[in-house]
C-alpha cells in the first residue's frame, strides 16, 4: 500500500477524530456513592473520638491560651469608705483617696492574679482592730466586689463593719485582657533567663545523646559483635523509669555526699552539668532506636558500589551511610529535643539554682500561686516544642525510599578491630546504664547514707515517709492498667475508622490533625490546662476533677500520638480489598474488625498497650498539677518524697516502678510471642 496513502488515512482518521470530540456532550456530574450503614456507623465513631479529642486537648490547651491573656489588678475606685471614730460618719473617702493618702501602693503593686487578695486595712495609717473606730464599705459602681470572709459582696449598698470585723475584709481584683502578662514575663530577668537555659539544655543534650545514640545504633547495625540483644535490652531500660530516676542515681554519685565528689572538682552537680546528664540518660533509648531503624534500611549495592571504586572507609561513611540514615539522625533530635525540654522531673531533683521553663511553671502555680503566670509560661514552652515538632513532620514529608524491589539486605561482614571495638563501646554505655540504676538500688538498700551503710528495708516502708505511701504505688499499677485498657481500644478504633473509612475527607483531616497535635503539647502544659478546663463549675465535666478518671484520660490524650501512629502502620498493611470483599457478602463491618483486622494487628495492639502502661507508670509532668491526696501516683510520690529529704526511698520508689515495667514488658514478651504462634501463622507461609 503506498505510503501516501496511508497518511491520508491517518489524517481523516484524526480529523473524524476531532470532529467526534467537538460533538461530545459536556461532562456528567461526578455520581457518588450511596452511603451503606457501615459507612455511617464508621463516621459516628470518627466524630465521637474527634469530640473526645476536642474535649481533653482542643478546649483546655484553649482554655489556658484565654488564661495567659487574663490580668487582674486592684482598681481602687471601685470602693467608697467612710469612717465614725465616735462623732458621726465622716466624710465618703474613695479607697483610692486613702491609698493616695497613706502612698502605700504604685500601680505595679496593685497587679495580682485571679485569687490576689488586698486587705482594706493596709492603706489605713494607724488602723487597730481594737480601736472603737466603726467602718462602712460599698462598692461604688458595678463590678467591684469585696469578701467579707468567704462572702463575696457585689452590690453597691453601705456594710457596716467593727473594727474587729473590719480587719477581715479583703478586695477582689478586677480582671481585664491584655499582654500585661508577657510583658512582666519577658521584663523578669530571672524568668526570662529560663528559655536560654531551657533551649541551652535541649541543645547541648540533644548533641551529646545523638553522637552516643548513634556510634551505640553504628554497633548494632553494622558489627558483628556478640551480645547484641543483651547490649540492645540493656540500653532501653531508661525508658521504664521516670526521668527523676537518674537525677538522684547523680545525687549519689557526684553530691555533696556522692561516692565520686572528687570527681566533680569546682564543680556541682546541681545544675547545667546534672541536667544535661540525667537528660542523655532517659532520651539515650529513644534516639537509639530511632537511628537503628535508619540504619537497618540499607541497600547492599551501594557499599559493594564503593567497593568497587576503591572508597575508603571514611569516605563510604560520608557519603553512603550517614545521608542514608540523616532523616533518622534529624527525627532523633527533634525528638531529643523535644522530651529535654520539657522534662521536669530532672530539672526539679537535681537542677538547684539553674532555672528552666518546665519548672518555672511548677513554681508559678503551686508555689506562688499565680495561675495566670503559669499559663504564660507554658505557651512559651509551648512554642519551642511545636517548632520542632512541626520542623520535625516538614523533614518525615521529604523523606524518600531507600529500598526499593531490587534491593540486597545489608549483611555486616566479620571485621576483629572493629568488632572489637564497637564491643567495647557498647560495653561501657552498658555498664553505665546498668551502674546507674545498681547505685539506685544501693542507695534504696542503705539505712542512712553515708553514715550507716548497712542494708536495710526501712526505705520500703514508704507510708512512713511524705509522698503518699503504698496506696501510691498501688494507685499507678491502677492507672496504668486503665490507660492501658482504655487507651488501646480509643485509639486503634480511632485509627480504624480513619483508615478505613470512604469518604468523608475533611472530617478525617481535621481528626488526623488532632491525634498528631499531643506530641507537640508538654505534659506540663497538658497539666494546667486541665486545671482551667475541668476545675471551671459550668464545666459539665468538672465532677471528674481529682479523680482517677482525670488522670487516665489526661495520660491517654498525652500519649495519643505515637500509639495512633503504631495503629496504622499495622493498619496500612491491610490491603483495602478486605473491606470490599466483606461488603460483597453482605458481612457488617464489625464482625470483619473482629474476626481479621484485630487478629493481624494484634502485635501491634500489644505494642500500644504496653507503651501506654509503661508511660502511665512513669509520666510525672503531665499529672502534677492533677493529683488528689486519694490518688497520688508513685512518679509524684517520688517527687514529693524528694522534696522531703527522703532520697533513699524515693530511690527506693523508683526501682519499684522499674521492676514492675521490666515485669510487664516481660510478660508482653511472652504474650506476644504466644499470640504471634497462634494468630499471625498466615505470614509464614
């Protein structure tokens, strides 16, 4: 057939072609599907768990952000006063007449919190309460208001008062919003010095911990070394201990009284130095096991590659393994970061002087009481750790693959130096880990340190000491089951429904955004905001205030996060063709989640619920400010045992804690491996 004519077909073809397209109708609208029963039940539980998402984090972190802008001061000309001192009512004098008489107070003292008190009787020269001097006080215009004992007067009518009486009048401040607060905040020298030690700490830490978490995950990965399960095991014992732990392990060690205090020189371990290393101490684990991961996903190819070309071994590090690992090297120290600052059980065991943020906000609520200062302080600590977070998110979205279908499995090759040496090094983190809590309970064992060293368990008798006793051991066991309980069943539902639902994609994102919000919140922060939240009487909710309950649902919300990420990247795995096929057979989709998704997650459901008991164990900021004296936990007993001067069994206390974690995570060893055997046999095949 000649060429010509076939272009001549081709080209009539093309222009039929067009001519069809140009006749085509516009498009349909886009036809969706019927929403089934299943889907509506799946978006009823995204909204119930999204409403309790709002409730215990949106509406108090709200609550306490309104509360830092809240100011409060004397506004003396609410008040009239008039005096008799036996000839008849005197002149109506203002209460700032008096003031400006007397020139007690300037206007920065009359500046107060929500529950400052002014008595009346300050600004009166020569005031006695034996004095035969009768009184009369009103509020002057609407809005001020005066306590006569726990009596709160709001009207504008004359009270009459005796001397004696007199006395125990106090006023109310008035309340007016502003940044009066962040002014006085950021015009203290001493509180502002808190966020250059805060940020001087997390940094300085977060460089040490990351070098040491990385030659540790180096040995792991990439030696041949013996006793890596033991090495490993050993190094993630920090995490079932509080962080108030290895501040007093310090004490013992490098204190005033510390078996090695010569090692110190000049030097004192109350203070920067402490901080920083009790702080490498509890985070060293968590940047551990994040490198190692990092460093576990490695292609053959690329080393055998550099072989090849004759690399030496520094270069082959430089330019294979370190950009191959640096979104692990970047994730670690955000999270590093993170947990240093805004850590306070540290900071408050064995910080001294040396102010951070965590702890100036302790201080502004339970030991000045100023409500209004803690919540200013807490949105500063807050801003440092949703930087990082949000930083830490942006670098995990540009994360790539680095293993693809062709990819060969890292095998470290048998290197005696090396070993050698990764060996000794993973040795001596070892052994410093392990002296670290020997010497803690050494010191539980010790009748009266350093004077009498024998061995005793006088400091396991902990209801003779401040703290709370064994009820609070007994309180944190409680606790932990419950979060454990109640947490795993939220959040892998939670997780379920967001996964696997259709559709409905503004309500999933706005869920999504809530459960990644609680790893930016400091347990601090979380704390005090529940206190204006839940302590408010028009909340609904406040009967639940100082109790058990609160304390659940405040560490649930606390460590919402990281369980809703394991949920699902096990629930990921699941191809969605699952769903379809049960609704083929008409099967509702509860007897699915029960008979298949839960059985395959199950690893993953035990991995959660061990990580929210072993937290619930340990966690100490969070539940500070939410305590009752019927539900004081075994971290706080530990604090308050400290603050007493009880060291020993506050030690003693927390190898408690310790041993009844390592007890857990033993059972959830064998648990698992059971179920595993039982319920995961399919992925053997």
């Amino acid at each position: 057939m000649p060429f010509g004519f076939l272009r001549a077909m081709v080209e009539m073809s093309s222009a039929t072609t067009l001519e069809a397209g140009k006749a085509q109708p516009e498009k349909l609208p886009k036809i969706r599907p019927k929403l089934g029963r299943d889907d509506w039940v799946m978006r009823a539980f995204i909204l119930v768990i999204g409403l309790y998402l709002v409730i215990t984090l949106a509406l108090p972190l709200y609550a306490m952000l309104s509360k830092s802008f809240n100011t409060y001061a004397f506004d003396l000309s609410r008040y009239e006063l008039q005096m008799d001192k036996g000839t008849g009512w005197g002149k109506t004098l203002s209460v700032q007449t008096l003031n400006e008489i007397s020139g007690k107070y300037q206007a920065k003292d009359l500046k107060t919190s929500s529950d400052g008190r002014l008595s009346v009787v300050s600004m009166i020269e020569g005031f006695s309460f034996r004095s035969k001097t009768q009184y009369r006080l009103r509020n002057a215009q609407a809005g001020g208001a005066f306590l006569i004992g726990s009596e709160r007067k709001i009207d504008t009518d004359w009270h009459e008062f005796t001397s004696n009486e007199f006395r125990r009048v106090v006023l109310k401040p008035v309340q007016s919003t502003g940044f009066d607060n962040f002014v006085q905040y950021f015009s203290n020298p001493s509180l502002f010095n808190s966020i250059f030690n805060s940020l001087f700490i997390a940094i300085v830490t977060t460089f040490i911990t990351i070098t040491l978490a990385f030659t540790f995950a180096y040995a792991l990965a990439r030696s041949r070394m013996r006793f890596k399960g033991l090495f490993k095991t050993i190094a993630m014992a920090p995490i079932l201990v509080p962080s108030l732990l290895p501040g007093i392990a310090l004490v013992y060690l490098f204190g005033n009284q510390g078996i090695l205090k010569d090692l110190m020189g000049d030097q004192s371990i109350y203070g920067p130095i402490g901080i920083i290393a009790g702080s490498v101490f509890f985070t060293f684990p968590h940047a551990m096991i994040i490198i190692q991961t990092s460093l576990s996903i490695s292609d053959a190819r690329l080393y055998e590659a550099s072989d090849v070309l004759g690399a030496s071994k520094p270069k082959t590090f430089f330019t294979v393994t370190l950009p191959g690992a640096r979104y692990g090297l970047i994730s670690a120290g955000f999270v590093v970061f993170n947990l240093v600052i805004t850590d306070f059980g540290l900071p408050k065991v064995i910080g001294g002087q040396f102010n951070v943020l965590a702890v100036d906000i302790y201080k502004q609520v339970i030991g000045q009481q100023n409500f209004e200062m803690g919540a200013v302080v807490s949105v500063v600590l807050l801003i440092p750790a949703l930087l990082a977070f949000s930083v830490d998110r942006l670098v995990q979205k540009k994360q790539v693959a680095l293993l693809s279908t062709r990819s060969v499995p890292y095998e470290p090759k048998p290197n005696r130096r090396f070993d050698t040496i990764m060996f000794s090094y993973a040795a001596l983190v070892g052994a410093m880990i392990v002296g670290t809590l020997a010497i803690c309970q050494y010191a539980a064992l010790i009748k009266f340190w350093p004077y009498d060293l024998s061995l005793s368990l006088t400091n396991y008798d902990f209801d003779l000491m401040d703290g709370g006793g064994w009820g609070s051991f007994s309180n944190s066991i409680k606790l932990g089951f419950l979060v454990a309980i109640i947490g795993t069943v939220v959040v892998f539902l939670g997780a379920y429904m967001v996964e696997k639902a259709q559709g409905f994609s503004i309500g999933r994102g706005i869920f999504q955004f809530l459960a990644m919000l609680p790893m930016a919140i400091p347990g601090m922060v979380l704390g005090l905001a529940y206190i204006f939240f839940f302590n408010n009487p028009a909340n609904p909710f406040n009967f639940i205030y100082g109790t058990l309950g609160i304390m659940v649902i405040c560490t649930v919300t606390h460590f919402y996060t990281v369980s809703h990420l394991t949920a699902l990247t096990a629930l990921k795995q699941m191809d969605k063709e699952f769903e379809s096929v049960s609704a083929s057979l008409k099967q509702p989709v509860y007897k699915l989640f029960s008979r298949v998704t839960v059985p395959v997650c199950l690893p993953a459901i035990l991995d959660i619920s061990i990580y929210l008991f072993v937290n619930a164990m340990t966690t100490v900021s969070a539940l500070i400010f939410l305590y009752s004296p019927d539900t004081t936990l075994a971290s706080v007993a530990m604090l308050n045992m400290d603050d007493a001067g009880d060291i020993a069994p506050a030690a003693a206390m927390g190898m408690m804690i310790f041993y009844v974690n390592s007890l857990a995570r033993l059972l959830h060893h064998f648990a698992s491996k059971g179920l595993y055997a039982k319920t995961q046999a399919w992925r053997k095949r």
